[in-house]
C-alpha cells in the first residue's frame, strides 16, 4: 500500500513537471529558436535585393516551414517597403512582398534630427542586452516619434522617442 501511494505521488509530481516544461516550452522567447544563419546574415542577404534599404524590422518566427526570418526594409526615399521571409537555415528566400505604407512614414523622407540609427543607439542605451526587433517613425500628437522594439530575455521593451530631440517620451516593458 505504501509503495502504492508512493507511486501515485511520483506520477503526479512528473505529470507537473511534464506540464510546467511544456508551458515554458510554449511561451519562451523566439530567441531559443534554432538557426544556421543568424540575423545579421539574413539582413544582408535581404539588403542584396535592396541595396538601398533601410532596415525596419527584424523578427524570428517558428513557422511550419520552420525557422524564418521576417524582415523589412524601407526603400530608398520612398514610402515603400520590401518585405522578405527568409530561411533561417538555408538563407533562402522564399517570399519576398513590396508594399507601399500610407500610414507609416519613411525616416528617409522626412525631415527629422534624429536619424533612424541614432533613435536605435538610444534605446540600445536603456538596455544594452537587447536584441533590436523592430522601428516605426510615425506622427503621434502633431510630433514624429520613433517607437522602437527591443528583445531582452523573454521580454519586449518599446520606448518611444522624439524623433527631433531624441527624448525618451514613453517606455512599456510586454
């Protein structure tokens, strides 16, 4: 009876665990994913399509294909962006989309003091583990903010900066 009840202790305490390993496995950041090319060499392939791209985003998604890289670049002066989905194995790209945005803006095209570059250094300040995910120039209440996307961990952090003075003007940890 004893080692009955023993048993049925251990089954349940392996059952937990089973199932904590699963739920962490099923939220944990794309950053566990594996990859033979890393983002760096998937934003130059992309940028060897369109060499005058600026990059926007960078994301690394488990798809059915598997790894992929999703990545966007703004083109030229234009309020054109190239989307690209990449192998993150083989490197190849397997869609690539263009798409003109009227809702986001160019950094490009538009007349600010603060460059695209400049607003990624100042989030990267704030959290110099991050691995940068994404950024927008758009108008917010009459002013041009960048809200730039960092991964730290399992965590996002987006800061919002005055695209003129470079000010910190909101910060949200997701």
């Amino acid at each position: 009876m004893k080692n009955q009840k023993n048993f049925f202790k251990t089954g349940i305490l392996s059952f937990l665990l089973l199932g904590g390993l699963l739920a962490y496995g099923a939220t944990s950041n794309n950053r566990n994913i594996a990859t033979k090319i890393s983002r760096e060499e998937a934003v130059k392939i992309a940028k060897k399509n369109t060499p005058n791209g600026q990059l926007k985003k960078v994301k690394l998604e488990n798809t059915k294909r598997g790894s992929v890289y999703d990545i966007e670049l703004w083109e030229g002066n234009t309020n054109t962006k190239k989307e690209y989905k990449i192998d993150a194995n083989t490197g190849k790209i397997f869609r690539a989309k263009t798409d003109t945005d009227d809702d986001e803006l160019n950094p490009a095209i538009t007349n600010t003091k603060i460059s695209v570059e400049q607003a990624k250094s100042i989030a990267k300040k704030q959290a110099p583990n991050a691995t940068f995910k994404s950024i927008e120039l758009e108008r917010k209440k009459g002013k041009l903010v960048y809200e730039v996307d960092l991964i730290e961990g399992n965590t996002k952090k987006e800061y919002k900066i005055d695209a003129n003075t470079g000010e910190i003007l909101d910060f949200e940890i997701d």
